[in-house]
C-alpha cells in the first residue's frame, strides 16, 4: 500500500515538550560542586579566677590609697577577708574597700602592710611586691604590721626586718592575733597625734629623776632598783664605767 504522506521521507514525529526538556537537561554541564567546610568551633572564654583567701591577689586596676571613711572606721582590702586579726578588732568599725593597695588604713595619713611570718616563709618575695605597690602612698606614716606565728622565728624576722628598713616602714611585732588587732585600734585611735604623745613626759630640771625613768624603762630593772643603782654609781657615766660584777 502507499506511504503516508506523514511518514513520507523518512520523517519522524515531534517529541513532547517534557521530553525535549529532560534532553536539554542531559546535555547542560554539571555545576561543580563546594566541598564540606568544617564547622568552626565557637571560640571559648576562660572561666574567670576565684580569688583564693589567704593568697595574694594581683593588684586591681582602680588602685586605691584613700578612702572617705578612713578617719572614722579602720579599712580593710578585701583580700584582707578571714584574716583571724580582725575577729579581735573591738572599739573599732571595719569596713572593706576593693581595690585598695595597702592591706589597712588607720586613718587618712597611714597605710599598714600586714604580713605574717608563716606566710612569708612559705612565699618570700610576696611582701617584696606590696611593699613596691605602697611606694606611691606619700603618707605621713607607714607601717609593717608583722604576726610572728612561727616556733622559731630568727630567720624569717630578719627577712622582714631588713626589708621594713630599707623600705623606711615602721616595724611592728605583734605575737598574738589579739595584739596585732590592738595596734591597729591604737593606730587608729591615735591618728591625729603626733610620736611626742606616746613617748613618756620626763620631768625637766631633776637629773636624778630623769635617770631614774632612763633606767627603769630598762626590762627587768624597776624603780627601787634604779634608785640603788644612781646611789652606788651616781651617774649614768658611773654606770657605763662600772665592771661588769
């Protein structure tokens, strides 16, 4: 039978639209694909530092050598928290000062360090650095206040010693928490006045009675005993001269 005229020629029918699509698609060159970037851990803060009591702590930078209410209550640094010293503290408020470089104020015009002899033994060049972060308090007086706390204490009494001299820091020995907790009271209590108060009032024109408070602030030497003294040797000459029997 005769060819149809829609196959005549060898020709072919149209293909779909959907078709002719998936065909494109074949032939359009592949999009190059990113590789996987690893994920970036989120960077991490270091937790902050609990101040350990009893340790010394690196100075804040509000670095503080005053306060308003030094001249009615002893202040106290806050790393200064559980020293034993301030349960003793009776006639005197305490109040806490952060950032304050010296350990006390006694007052506006005097700074304390505080160092005990235990501590000192066990990190030596600790008072070294307070004693260099107080040397910018121009302060009419400063002072070491030193809780002797060991058995034997020469060696580490000489450390301190030397230091509190070379420093030109008044030096003051307590060996009781109770006493170091009465000088800071005293120190306080005393702000105003000047070192001729606590010093004894010699009687003016009486040489014998000016030798016999010379020789009776000597330990173990009382009153009657200086007098006998000024009677046998007369004159504190007689004595440096006398022999030793």
């Amino acid at each position: 039978c005769p060819l149809s005229a829609g196959s005549a020629g060898g020709a072919q029918e149209p293909m779909s639209s959907a078709a002719a699509a998936s065909s494109e698609a074949r032939h359009q060159p592949r999009a190059q694909q990113q590789p996987p970037q690893p994920l970036q851990q989120p960077e991490q803060q270091p937790p902050p530092q609990e101040e350990q009591p009893g340790e010394p702590q690196p100075d804040r930078p509000n670095r503080l050598f005053t306060h308003p209410r030094a001249a009615h209550a002893i202040i106290a640094a806050t790393r200064q928290r559980g020293n034993p010293i301030l349960g003793c503290v009776r006639s005197t408020q305490v109040e806490f000062a952060e950032g304050l470089v010296p350990d006390y104020l006694a007052g506006p015009e005097i700074v304390v360090l505080f160092i005990s002899l235990r501590f000192h033994r066990l990190h030596p060049e600790y008072l070294k650095r307070r004693i260099e972060a107080t040397k910018k308090a121009r302060r009419r007086s400063r002072v070491l206040l030193c809780r002797v706390d060991v058995e034997h204490p020469e060696e580490q009494l000489e450390s301190v010693t030397l230091q509190a001299f070379e420093a030109k820091l008044s030096l003051v020995l307590a060996w009781t928490d109770a006493e170091a907790a009465a000088y800071l009271e005293t120190l306080h209590r005393q702000q105003n006045k000047g070192a001729e108060a606590l010093m004894a009032k010699l009687p003016q024109g009486d040489k014998r009675a000016r030798l016999a408070e010379v020789l009776a602030s000597v330990k173990g030497v009382n009153r009657t005993d200086a007098s006998r003294i000024m009677d046998r040797f007369g004159s504190l000459a007689g004595v440096a001269r006398a022999a030793e029997e």
